[in-house]
C-alpha cells in the first residue's frame, strides 16, 4: 500500500458496520504506519462520504472497509485515488501486482516510523456536509422522511445530514451491531419501509450497506427502484435546462419500459454492459451528467463519478419541496415490461456461440420476442455464473423462454 500511494502519503479510511471492519482497519492502520503512511481515520460512514471527503481534502487516497449490499459476513476493500475517485481497473490490477510482489519476500523489513494517531471522526461529517451545503446552497427543507439505514454506514452519518438541511428524519432500521447489516432491512429489503410509509403517509428512502445506493418509497407505499429514481431526476433538470444533450445512461438490466418513456420525453438513453463504473465513464465519454442501474446506484457526475444515496435524497426533496407536493404525484407514469433474471452456476465460461443448442434455441427466442421484448446474457466477472435475462410483454413467455435457456447452460455447462 505504501509502495502504490507513497511513503509518507496520508490516507483516510473509514468503514461500514461490519464487525470485521474494527480488527481490518486496525491491521491495515498499523502495518500501513510501519511502512510510513499517515491515517485519518474517519470511523463509520458511507464510502460517497469518504470518497467526497478524499477528493476535497488535498490527501493522498482513501480507503473504504465495506461489503457494501453483501451480507454481515462478508468484507471487502475499495480504494481511492487522491481525487476521490475509485481505482480503474487498470490500477487495481496494477496495486494487486505489487501486493504479490511483495508477499513473495516475507523477510522485507518495513520502517519503522512512529506518526502520532490522527482521528477524525468529529470532522468526517462537517468535511461531507461542507460541500453539500456549497451545492444545495441556502436550502432548508421542511417535511418528514423514513430512513432505512440497513443497519449500515448511513445509520447516524445519513441521519445527521438530512436532518442538517431541516428535515425531520424518523429512523426505522435496527442499531447496527457489527452482525445485522443488510439483514431484512435496507434497498434490499424495501417492503417494511414501503408498510411504514404508506401507514404514516410520507415518503421514504432506503439504503445499502454503505449507502451509495438508494431505492425510494413514496406515500402509497410504492417502491422507486434506480430506474424510476434517474426518469424523475433526468425530467426535472430536462426542465432546468440543466440536462446536457438531453442524455442519460442506463445498463441493459433497466426495464425496457423506462427506455421508451423517456425516449417519448425526448430524453436519449445510452446502455452499458453493468456497473456505475462503467456508467461514469460512459457519462464523461458522452459529456451527460446523468445516469445508474435499476439496482439503486444514481450518478450525477456534478456532485460524485459514483453514487450516493443521501445525495440523490437531497435532491429529492429539493424537488418536492420547490414543487410543494407529494413524491407520489411525480411517479413516471410508466408500467414496466415483465422481466426475470437466472443466474446459473458454471463449471467454466465457455463462449455461447459455440453451443448449437443454445444459439438455436436464442435465434428461435428471438424471433418470437421480435418487437415485444428481448434477451441479455453476460457472464458474471466475479462469480462463475451465467446471467440470463428475459423481458417481454407476456409474463409467461417470459418464464418459458428464461427456463427453456437455463435447461440448455446446465446441460452443456452446468457445476
């Protein structure tokens, strides 16, 4: 770490509310200070947090403790360039080769440079608020919101920020205790917020882990996924004049619903692969400004090139509140099109074009579907798994057509 950022580099790190993350960050502070790095360590927050807090504070990088929507036994590392921009690929692989460089010389003697500790906690939140408060300028909301935390990294950062902005914030997760993060509650588990929003009558927003994502629920209960989320927000900076080349970017998992409502608002809609990596880079290849997945990841490249759930809330409310009305009178008046996802285990990622049976049965899938809907398959970069999506106007081709591919990957494929 130290080779990749520089010695004497100052690094912030923080982390979600994983109890792994305690004894992680302490290994990672004391072998970094070993080697002459000097932490700030902002304790518990959202890695969008951490990521604006790096890029505005002239500091080496960041590092971010989180598994993010994985669950509480589960963790992971994300690192970030002094910019507070996440590692390309590029440089992972690079960071990733000089970390087993050095594993293979377990003798190497490290500095030995005593830094005094710098804790930071008491200023993360200003650090993150400051440049909120110079974007959204003077705002001060009114109203109530349901915050659904997961248990996770928002669960008091999120909390205080909103309600710093004059929002009345009621919290309906769980405390986090180190084990029940993402556990029934948060953008992966919407439905208690969806019951306890339509019972109080006031919208509501639901987190990750690490809260860089964000579902919504309005008033009747109806749950906003990122899709919907990006059609509200391209629409009302449409309006603004403040939707650069009236473009957003959207993955091929979005409904192919959402695509045609906002191609009849005049609004163009390019796809990538997955990823709000790739979506910020198609963004700054394209010069929009807007763009996420269905997942819950929203990116508005003026504030952050990835996603922050608390950010997209504010800007939310924002809007509700120059409009005066309820989040549920804005609802993009589309239905979405069926749509289901299989995702099945594989012994090894065999190109699809060289299984007859399985091009045979797609063109035939195809041809059926030829205006009413459509096929993607990927496999996935992290898991050996093949990803098989359908999505037509009928809920029952779309069952069939998925089930009949499936079949078809165990047979030649399958573990």
């Amino acid at each position: 770490m130290a080779k990749y950022y520089g010695e004497n580099a100052t690094i912030w790190i923080g982390r979600d509310t994983r109890e792994s993350g305690v004894w992680m960050e302490d290994e990672i502070v004391k072998g970094g200070k070993e080697a002459g790095l000097r932490f700030y360590e902002a304790g518990i927050l959202p890695t969008p947090a951490l990521s604006k807090i790096v890029g505005e504070s002239g500091n080496q990088g960041g590092i971010m403790l989180t598994a993010s929507h994985n669950p509480a036994s589960d963790n992971g590392i994300k690192l970030f360039r002094a910019d507070g921009e996440k590692l390309s690929k590029a440089e992972e692989l690079a960071f990733e080769k000089i970390y087993y460089g050095e594993a293979e010389d377990a003798d190497r003697e490290l500095p030995q440079v005593k830094i005094d500790e710098v804790r930071a906690e008491q200023g993360a939140l200003a650090l993150y608020v400051e440049p909120l408060q110079k974007y959204f300028g003077d705002l001060r909301l009114d109203g109530e919101l349901l915050y659904d935390s997961a248990s996770g990294a928002g669960h008091d950062f999120d909390m205080k920020v909103l309600a710093a902005f004059g929002l009345q914030v009621e919290r309906l997760s769980p405390a986090p205790n180190g084990r029940n993060i993402n556990d029934g509650y948060g953008a992966l588990h919407p439905e208690k917020l969806s019951e306890a929003a339509k019972a109080q009558g006031c919208w509501g927003v639901a987190m990750d882990g690490d809260a860089d994502r964000a579902l919504l629920v309005d008033e009747t209960g109806r749950i906003w996924n990122g899709d919907r989320i990006i059609s509200l927000l391209a629409m009302d900076l449409q309006g603004k004049g403040q939707l650069p080349k009236n473009g957003v970017v959207l993955t091929e998992y979005s409904n192919l619903a959402t695509v045609q409502f906002l191609t009849k608002q005049g609004i163009r809609v390019e796809k990538v692969v997955n990823g709000d990596r790739l979506v910020a880079q198609k963004c700054d290849e394209l010069g929009f400004v807007l763009g996420g997945e269905m997942s819950g990841h929203v990116i508005y490249t003026p504030w952050l090139s990835s996603s922050d759930g608390c950010f997209v809330a504010l800007m939310v409310a924002r809007l509700l509140h120059e409009r005066q009305c309820r989040l549920a009178d804005l609802w993009p008046d589309y239905v979405d099109m069926p749509s289901k996802q299989w995702a099945i285990q594989v012994r090894e990622k065999r190109p699809l074009a060289e299984m007859p049976a399985w091009t045979a049965q797609l063109a035939a899938i195809e041809q059926e579907l030829q205006g009413r809907g459509r096929v993607f398959c990927r496999y996935s970069g992290t898991e050996n798994k093949l990803r098989i999506m359908v999505e037509a106007d009928d809920a029952a081709v779309v069952e069939r057509s998925g089930e009949a591919l499936a079949e078809i990957i165990k047979k030649e494929v399958g573990a």
